[in-house]
C-alpha cells in the first residue's frame, strides 16, 4: 500500500481489521520496502489501537 501525501495529513487510518470473537495471538509488522526513494524512506508509526 502506498501511503504517500503531498502534504501532511494528520489522524488518517491507513488499515482497518475486524477479527473474530475468537482472537488468540495476531502479529503486525511494518516495512518500509527497499526501492523507495530517499526522500520517501522515513515511516512514522503514531499509534496502535487495538479493541475487543
């Protein structure tokens, strides 16, 4: 998924998963792909929620 902006844009969801009623471990992983350009590199991660 290519999240680039022009400009800032501030409390944006990017991702959004409903799990079932029977959650047992789940892991996330964010990846900043190699081929991005220098100026695009940078990955800021502000929050994650997580409800049941």
């Amino acid at each position: 998924m290519d999240s680039y902006a022009a400009k800032t844009a501030y409390r944006q969801v990017v991702f959004t998963r409903t799990l079932g009623t029977t959650v047992t471990a789940h892991q996330v992983q964010l990846r900043v792909l190699s081929g991005s350009t220098s100026a695009r590199s940078t990955v800021t991660l502000d929050a994650v929620m997580v409800t049941r």
